[in-house]
C-alpha cells in the first residue's frame, strides 16, 4: 500500500484530477473544472494605533531634512512647498494603502499631484489666484525636473524662494513621502521605509550649504525616532511561540520593557553625542555639491578698470557708453572699487570674503540689509565693452533682456561689501538690464563729527613712495576728528592742485597711478593730473595714517544735468573718488580732484607745438562705383511665424522631457528590478560547468515561480518543488522536468549544449505558460517582484503559507485552469490513499548551493513510478 500523500509529493504526469474536498472514489466520475472566480482578498486590516505610530514617525523624519534646508533658502516661504509635498506624498500613500493600488496607479497619481499641485506650493506666481495652474505652470513643472537641480545648485545661498526654485523642496518632499509612507504601510518590517526617509536626508545634505543647521541634532533626531519606531514595530510583531493565556499579560508587559530600555539607551547616547560633539567634530570645512559646481570667482584674471581711465576720456569724449534711466538725483554709477595698491595699479583685493574681489553669483535677494530709497534703473549698453557692470546705490536684484540675456544672467556676480558687479561673458553694444537697488544718503559732516572709523580688514599696500607718510601727517596734524582728518586729506589735494587730463591743448599731465607717477605729482610745485591719479594719491594718503580708505570708479552727471530722466555715461562724466568706511555710517565718498576749470597758470607745462610745414597734396583719384547688392525679399512675417511654432515646440519639449524625467525617477528601482533579474538568468545560463547551466535553468523556473507566488521554501529538492509547482500552475511537465535535472546534474556525464538548450526552451515554455490566465498586473507584480532577488540573504522576505498561495490561484487562475495538483487515485486505491512516491526529507542548504559538489549521486524516483 501506498503511503499517505503529503503537500510536497510529486505528481505524475498523468492528466491531473480535479479538486476535491473529500477522499475520491475510485472510478467516480470527476466533476466539472469549472469555478468562478474568487473575490479579491482584502488587504490586512490595521490597528488604530498602528496608524498612528506610522504617520507620526514618516513624518518626523521627513520633517528633518525640510528643516534641513532652511540655510539654503531666503525666508520661511519655502516650508509651504516642502510641508505641502510632504503631507500630499503621505496622503498618497494612505490612499494607496487602503484602496491598494499597484505600482502604476500609485506612479500615476503621484505625477497628476505633482502637477496639480504644485503651481500653488511651488510656483503661485505662475497660478491664477496663487492656486489654479496656467500653462506656464505647467510648462516650468515639466522643465523644473530637469534642470531646477542647477539652477539651486548654480544660485549663491540663501537662494530665493521665486524663480523656480522651491520645485527641488516640493519635488523631493513628495517622492520621499509617497515612497516611505507606503513601505510603512505596506510591509511588515518598517526598516524599508528607512531607506527612502534617509536618501530624502543625504540628497537635501548634498544639496545645501557648507554650513548646515545644527546638522548633530539632526542625525541625532533621525536615529532616535528611527530606532524608537523599529523597537515599537518589532515590539507589535506576532510571536512565533505559542504563548497561553496566563503568559500574554507578561508578554506584553516584556515588550513594553523593551521599548522603554530601548529609548533610554538611545536617548542617554544622543545626549552624550551632543555634549560631545563640539570637541569631536572635525575642524575641516563640509563640501557639498554647491562647491563643485559653483567655482570660486577671480575677478583678478581681468585686468584693473583704473588703467583704462585716460582711453575712455580721449576716445569717447562725446559718444555714449551707456544710458541709464531712472537713475535720482545726487546718486553716481560705480563701475569698480578697489582697494590694494603694489606700486603700479590700484586693483581688487584677493583677500577673500568681504573684500573687493567676493564676488558671488548675482542673485534677486542680494542686500538685504541695505537701507534708503528704492530706486528701478534701466541700463541700455552703448560704445561700453568689459567685464565690469554699472550699477547705483545697493542692488538687490538683475534682470537681463536681450538676445544676450541667458548668457548674461549665468554668468553675473556681485560684490556686496563694494557693491559691484561683473559679468564674465562681457557687455557689448545692445545689452540692456534692469536693477531694483537702493539709493543711500551721504551723510553730513554734522553727523560724522562724533564718528569713528569703522574696523575694516583691508589688505596691506606695497611700493608706496616712502615720503607719503609725512605728506600724510603734516596734512592731518591740525584735525581732532576723523571726518577733519579726511577733510584735510581731501581739500590738501582739491585746492592746491590743478586739474588736467593731459589731451591736446591742455596742460601736461601723464597718464598712469604707479608711484612714480604719484610721488611726482606729491612732489612738484604745480600739482597736475586728473581723477586717477588725485584719488589714488588720497587714498594712499589716508592709509598711510591708518585711514580705511578705497578708490572708485564711475560716473555721474554734471551739475546742470543732475536729476534728468535719462543720464548719458560719456569720457566726459567719468570719474574716480576715494570712499572712506565710517562706524554708523558705512562707505562715504570724498572727491580730492580739483575744478576742471582750476588749470595751472603756468603755461609751459603745455606741451610745445612743433608745426609741420604743409605740403600740397594731389587731387584723390576718382573713385569706381560700388556695386549695389541685390535686394533681398523682406520675410520677416514668416520669420516671426517661424518663432512662434519654436516657442510652441518648445513648451511642448519642456513638458515632455519633464513628464520622462520624472516617470525617471520614479521608475528607477523597478528598473533596477528587471536588469537585476536579466543579468541573473543571462550569469546562470553562460555558467561555466555544464551541470551548472542545468541547475541554473531549474533555479530560474522556481524564482520565477516565486515570483508568481508559488510557496516554495527554501532547501527543498527539485521532487518537492516539482510538487509545488505544479500544484499552483497545474502543469504536469513541472516534475519530470525535475527528474530530467536530476539525472543531467547527478548523471555519470555531463550534459552536451543540446541538452542544456532544450532544457532551457523548456524552462522558458514552462515559465511563459505561468502567466497564462492571470491579469496584466498580476504578470507585472511578478516581473517587479524582489522576493527571488533576496532569497539567501538576510532581507529575505518570510515564505508564503499555503492558503496565501491557495488564495493567490483562485484569484487569478482561469477557470479551465483551475486544476488539482493531487494524482489521480488509482483503481482499486482506498479513498485517501495515493500512489505517489514518499516526499524525501528537505535538506538544510538551499537549493542553490545543493548541487555545487557532485560527490555521489543523489537517487530520484521518476514521477511515474508507483508501487
């Protein structure tokens, strides 16, 4: 007599019986394999506190990283794009938690909310009434997960919370959101949803600034909450012990012990690392990303503007460089400041922050400290080229028009301890930019009397005239005050001087700053020379005496043209002045060069004429006609036809690039999944051993089916899971395929390549037919699914039950399909009883590192063999 049929037993390959619920008699006719479908089992109920726990730890530890980014941002405004894709990803999650939606409806919905959303959370500039998107909202959504990384990475911090740049916060807070929410949620250990709360951390780290905010407390906080909720999580988790009723109260009360140990423990460690952290943390400056990207700025690659002060008088005496409207009454343009001296040329410093040479990225929240009255400049760009940008009183914001525009704004910086600024592409005629800057009161010398001067770090001067420093002293030696002290410097150099910039007709005057050039102009008996040498020659003055003193460059009207609607910059209108730094005050300018009108009386400075006698030219030769060119048809209706499909073409571009970018990022681990799983089977199928291509092609039918949601366990023989298999896809070739391994692996011979690749076209069928009857997500969770990929290791997911199993066949099996996997009874055979073979024992290794030694064969029964 046979043995009783056990779960795991082979089934012969005979046509299967259908199933049963009671022992079947032998010869009884077989009932119809027909049933409908069983209704989709609904999802494992949560406890009301398990809710709670979940929601209050995701969101504590997405909250971390938002407060992260507050030293990246300028202002709290940017809390309501992160807070808002934080609760809006959560709310996803629930949703998608308990109406269980698949992988693609969750990806969907998290993209219909991103651009629902986010024109109110990130862009409400965009949207009509701050909320409801317009088609530029969308259009900078699409293209703002593409390239808003840059421009937040390219923006000096604190950035500003307009121009696109909360989509990072927003973008970021949502994904992490829906991602740990729903692996909370969902599985049954929470150390998944770890993963995405941590990524969302290390990416806003990297995205911040060098100096983040209290970054201790907040590693601190991230461990404390995540341990705590792992020790709750694993606390809650069903004993796999029996426990009887009087030992459920000391369970409990075991459980909670451990969890209260737990917090005690890891909140005695977080304050030690806190008391500790300020002698243990390293003194060696945290780079991030912004650093790589954004490289310092040297302004002394280009050469001083001082130099070039006597070609824009002689050559554009008359002709306009630069016209700028809007510009008050009493304010001056500045070109550059400068405040080192070597002997030859005023320049920048390279003394770093603070100095004339921090120049940073221009930004639209730069002075925000800046106090006066608010002034828009519009600068239109004549005969002017250079690096150096004109601008007036503290800018706060840039914007450029133009065709030029893009590459002006990208490479714009700004000094704010000079207020200065550069563009590295360089202004040509035609460029046009708007400031929003602030206009400062000079002060009155009344109000300086009682001031000092302010502690500026200025960086010491070289190749100074060594007779400076008693010119310097005997000029200030009357003065009490530091304003007198100027005072005196200033009207030494405007009274008992003449002015001259050494053109035709005028008095001699050299051009240059070197301190040759200024000790002559110190030490003659007539002091001539115009702005640049005056200034230079005060400024080296007032630092000899410990004055903190610098040179700047620029333009303003005339008297008669003060206050008019729009000033012409002209060689005529330019200038040099020295600023000194005040207390209160700030930088106050100083003019030490005389009237234009105050020239030395002595004539012979001039330079002395030396006519040439005339000669009588020839008449020119006449001159040939110019060929005209041909007239050209003027297209540009159809030019301007042309630009607008490109902008249309555009948006539509942005928003598809967008839309791909995102579905990117989103797809990116089930992408993973599947290149993981190809390169599985393709290391399997190219083993080096013969046998072990054999072995691998079994292993990929039972991972596949696992996929699937066979319960196949771990370290069963092929026979065993021959018996699963075909119990849950009713498909008797399951099992002598197994025997066929069996003798191939275990064999006196290894395996020719015709036998391997038959096997594997069998394997393949096989595996193709697993899918046959169940719903297109039903074949996609399979090919998304990870429970293969982590067998073996120590993530493994737990192995499926039978009747979860049981569930998952009648759920998607059809019903033609739904078919026993129990053999048939024999004639003659008691009820109950079956003819196949006693299940082997299951063996501790699993089954792939079963067959890595063929020491001895291992003996299988062909499944059609009986008793």
């Amino acid at each position: 007599m046979s043995a009783p049929a056990t779960p795991l037993a082979a089934a012969p390959p005979a046509t299967p019986a259908p199933p049963a619920t009671a022992p079947a008699r032998a010869g009884a006719p077989r009932p119809p394999a027909s049933r409908p479908p069983a209704a989709r089992p609904a999802a494992e109920p949560l406890t009301t506190r398990r809710w709670i726990v979940d929601a209050a730890a995701v969101f504590v530890l997405l909250l971390i990283p938002v407060v992260g980014f507050w030293p990246t941002f300028d202002g709290a405004r940017y809390l309501v794009a992160a807070l808002g894709g934080v609760v809006l990803g959560m709310a996803l999650g629930v949703l998608g938690r308990v109406f269980r939606w698949g992988i693609l409806v969750l990806t969907a919905a998290t993209i219909g909310a991103y651009f629902l959303f986010g024109a109110a959370l990130a862009l409400p500039h965009t949207a009509v009434a701050g909320v409801i998107p317009t088609i530029e909202s969308l259009r900078l959504l699409a293209l703002g997960v593409v390239v808003s990384w840059k421009q937040l990475l390219t923006t000096v911090a604190p950035v500003a919370t307009d121009g696109g740049h909360l989509i990072v916060p927003f973008l970021l807070a949502l994904v992490a959101a829906v991602l740990t929410t729903s692996l909370a949620l969902r599985l049954r250990s929470a150390g998944w949803a770890l993963l995405p709360a941590g990524a969302f951390l290390a990416i806003e780290i990297a995205l911040g600034t060098s100096q983040p905010m209290v970054p201790v407390i907040q590693g601190v906080i991230f461990g404390l909450v995540a341990v705590v909720w792992l020790a709750v999580r694993q606390a809650w988790q069903p004993q796999a012990a029996a426990i009887s009723v009087g030992e459920r109260s000391a369970s409990r009360a075991a459980g909670v012990r451990r969890v209260l140990l737990g917090g005690a423990v890891v909140a005695v460690a977080a304050v030690i690392g806190v008391a500790t952290s300020g002698f243990a943390a390293p003194s060696s400056p945290r780079y991030v990303l912004r650093d790589v990207v954004i490289p310092p700025f040297d302004i002394r690659e280009f050469a001083s503007p001082l130099q070039s002060y006597r070609a824009y008088v002689r050559d554009f005496p008359d002709e306009a460089l630069f016209t700028v409207s809007g510009l008050p009454e009493g304010a001056r343009v500045r070109l550059a400041a400068m405040d080192a001296y070597n002997g030859t040329v005023y320049n920048v410093s390279d003394s770093g922050a603070g100095s004339s040479s921090a120049f940073a990225p221009a930004r639209t929240n730069m002075s925000a400290d800046a106090e006066g009255a608010p002034a828009t400049l519009h600068v239109e760009i004549g005969a002017f080229e250079g690096v150096w940008m004109p601008d007036a009183g503290a800018v706060r914001s840039v914007t450029f028009g133009g065709d030029r525009a893009d590459d002006l704004r990208r490479t714009a910086h700004y000094n704010e301890s000079t207020s200065t600024g550069v563009v590295t592409a360089g202004l040509e005629p035609g460029d046009e930019y708007t400031l929003e800057a602030v206009i400062g009161d000079v002060p009155s010398d009344e109000s300086l009397a009682d001031e000092s001067f302010a502690p500026v770090s200025l960086p010491d001067q070289g190749g100074v005239p060594e007779d400076l420093a008693d010119i310097a002293s005997t000029t200030v030696a009357e003065a009490t005050t530091p304003i007198e002290q100027v005072r005196a410097l200033q009207q030494m150099l405007s009274e008992g001087g003449y002015f001259s910039h050494g053109l035709a007709g005028q008095p001699l005057s050299r051009a240059g700053h070197g301190a040759e050039r200024i000790s002559t102009l110190l030490g003659s008996e007539q002091m001539v020379g115009d702005d640049e040498q005056y200034a230079t020659a005060m400024a080296l003055l007032a630092r000899e005496l410990g004055i903190p003193a610098r040179v700047v460059m620029g333009f303003y009207p005339d008297e008669d043209q003060a206050g008019q609607a729009v000033f012409s910059a002209t060689g005529e209108t330019l200038h040099a002045w020295v600023e000194v730094a005040f207390a209160d005050a700030g930088w106050v300018p100083f003019d030490p060069t005389p009237p234009e009108d105050q020239i030395p009386s002595d004539q012979t400075t001039k330079p002395k004429a030396d006519p040439k006698p005339q000669v009588l030219q020839p008449p020119p030769p006449p001159q040939e006609p110019v060929d005209l060119p041909p007239t050209v048809a003027d297209d540009r209706g159809s030019e301007d036809e042309n630009a607008f499909d490109a902008a249309l073409l555009w948006t539509i571009i942005s928003i598809g690039v967008g839309v791909l970018g995102l579905l990117a990022v989103l797809l990116a681990p089930f992408i993973v999944i599947g290149a993981l799983k190809a390169a599985r089977r393709a290391k399997r199928r190219q083993a080096e051993r013969a046998s072990d291509r054999i072995s691998g092609g079994w292993d990929e039918l039972v991972d596949r089916a696992a996929d699937y949601g066979a319960p196949v366990r771990p370290g069963a023989t092929r026979q065993e899971d021959a018996g699963v298999l075909t119990a849950a896809f009713a498909e008797p070739r399951v099992a002598t395929l197994a025997s066929r391994a069996d003798l191939e692996v275990f064999g006196p011979t290894e395996p020719s390549p015709a036998d391997i690749e038959a096997f594997w076209g069998q394997v393949d069928e096989i595996v193709g037919g697993m899918g046959k009857g169940r719903s297109v997500w039903n074949r996609l969770g399979a090919r998304l699914s990870i429970r293969s990929l982590l067998e073996g290791t120590r993530f493994a997911l737990p192995p499926r039950t039978r009747t979860t199993a049981a569930r998952s066949a009648k759920r998607t099996a059809k019903p033609e399909r739904a078919v026993s996997a129990a053999p048939a009874a024999s004639p003659g055979a008691e009820p109950g009883i079956s003819d196949a073979p006693p299940a082997r024992p299951s063996r501790p290794a699993s089954r792939r590192g079963r067959d890595k030694t063929r020491s001895a064969p291992e003996p299988s029964r062909p499944a059609q063999e009986t008793e």
